[in-house]
C-alpha cells in the first residue's frame, strides 16, 4: 500500500502530468485536441467513410444544394459541383491531401531542421555567426512566397508542394532549434557537465535536449498550420493540386466560377480548412501555456 501511494505522488509530481493538468484545463486547447483526433481518423479512413468516390459524377444531380436546403437531397449531404460530384466525399478524400500532406512535410521539415540545427547550435565562433546571419535572411522571405518560387520552378502538382512547402519550413525550425541550443550552452549548468567530463553528445542528448523539446513541439505545431495554408494557397493559385483533385485550396478554386449560382462550392471547402487550421492553432496555444510554466 505505501509504494502504491509514492508511486502516485511521483507521478502526479511529475512534468509532464503538470503539463496535461494544466493543457486539459483549458476547455479550448481539449477541443482543438479533439478535434485534431478526429482530423486524424479522417486521414486514416476517409476513403472507406466517404459515400462516392472524389471523383465519381452524377449528371443528374448537377450543382445540388446541401441536404438542409428544400432543393437538397440526403444522399448528397453537402451537395454537389457542376460537375456532379458529392461535395462530401471530396471533403473527406482531401483530408488526406491538406490535412495529411502537411503532417508528413512538417515531419520532413522537423527531421532536418533538428539536425542541421542542432549541430549548427552546438558550434561556436564565425560558423554560427555566418548561418544565423543565413537564416535570418531566408526567413525575411515568407514561406508561401519561397514555395511559390520552388513550385514555380519545378512545376505544379502535388509532389513539388511537398518539397515547396518543406523546404520553406526547414530554415524556420533550424532558426528555432539553433537558437534555443545555443541558450542553453550559455547556462551554468551546461559548464558544470563539460567540467564533470561529459562529451559534446552527451551534453546535447541528456543536458541540453530536455530543456529544449517544448520548443520543438510548440514549432511543430505552428508549423502544421503554416503548412496547411500554403498547401491550400497554392492549390487555390493552380500551383499545387492539379483538376480534379480534392484537395480543399484546389476545390475553393473550381467552385469560384459557381460562386454566385451554387455559393457552398467555395464556402464549404473554406470552412473545412478553417477548422482544421483553427484546431491545430487551438492546440498550439493551449501546449504553449501548459508549458510556459516549465520554461520559467
């Protein structure tokens, strides 16, 4: 009985419970949360959740108003384009696309970024200087612009969005993670490792690594919903996903000819990026408050 009771005083004393007391305390950041989950679940089994293929057309129900419409009809929940595709199942197929490509490039971004970063922040002297000075210059160029010029050098599609928009990324979690390593070498606590005989290794991965992993995570957030707004901004633009894809930015862009005739082509595929980039920034705030504590 006395060891049950010390092992749930460490473990209620423990930082990370603090930081999930603290993240679920805040009614905003749990349904950010949630709804993240179900963004994910999405991502995972939207094509056998959606009722028609993205890319399925049914001449009779051409531009269909959504169900809640008199003209509306229940197979159709959200309606149809001009071409007769359920808007529904092209929003569930282009979860994937907006939602799940930016997860794999901000995945990408944060492996590179933390290595080039890392390494960066562990060096001293001219070569920390010259690529701060680097990065500072790559970042004064904003990151839809700098996938725009990639995109537009390598072509349209969905493939060069994800090497687009990635390499935008990387100088921004490399900035992050250089700066951050490079703080904590200036703590007394890092000078009392390197006196007790630890290596470089050992002070990054076990002195310097646990007081910079909120950073990283807090980045990352970020990071998914910059991403998500530029894969559907170049969608919009013609750069990205190409006719007749579902990914939402392409979507809101076949839907502007209709605007005026069949409104919800655009403001449904709007909605959905909304809501996704809000639920990820929701979470984003809550993480950053649950750990500020932490950091100070």
């Amino acid at each position: 009985m006395p060891r049950i009771k010390i092992y749930h005083e460490d473990h209620i004393d423990s930082p990370m419970w603090r930081v999930w007391q603290s993240f679920s305390s805040n009614p905003f950041a749990l349904m950010g949360l949630w709804a993240v989950i179900f963004l994910l679940v999405l991502t995972i089994f939207a094509p056998f959740i959606a009722p028609y293929p993205a890319e399925a057309q049914d001449q009779q129900v051409l531009l269909l108003p959504p169900s809640w419409d008199p003209a509306g009809k229940v197979e159709h929940f959200l309606g149809t384009d001009d071409l007769g595709r359920d808007i529904f199942s092209r929003i569930l197929h282009g979860v994937q696309l907006t939602f799940g490509m930016s997860l794999l490039i901000v995945g990408a971004s944060l492996f590179f970024g933390f290595v080039i970063g890392s390494l960066s922040g562990m060096m001293r002297g001219i070569k920390s200087s010259v690529l701060s000075h680097l990065l500072d210059a790559l970042l004064s160029i904003p990151s839809l612009l700098m996938a725009i010029l990639v995109v537009a050098v390598m072509g349209p599609g969905l493939q060069n969005v994800f090497w687009g928009v990635g390499i935008a990324m990387v100088p921004q979690f490399v900035r992050v993670i250089h700066q951050a390593v490079h703080e904590e070498l200036q703590k007394e606590y890092v000078t009392a490792a390197r006196l007790d005989g630890a290596n470089s290794v050992q002070i990054f991965w076990y002195v310097i690594m646990p007081n910079v992993w909120d950073v990283v995570i807090i980045q990352t957030t970020m990071a998914i919903s910059a991403a998500i707004l530029d894969i559907a901004a170049l969608g919009f633009l013609n750069l990205g996903a190409q006719a007749p894809s579902p990914e939402w930015g392409a979507m809101v862009a076949q839907g502007l000819d209709n605007l005026l005739l069949a409104p919800w082509t655009v403001t449904i595929p709007g909605v959905a990026i909304l809501f996704t980039v809000l639920s990820v920034n929701l979470v984003g705030d809550g993480l950053r408050s649950a750990l500020a504590p932490i950091r100070n």
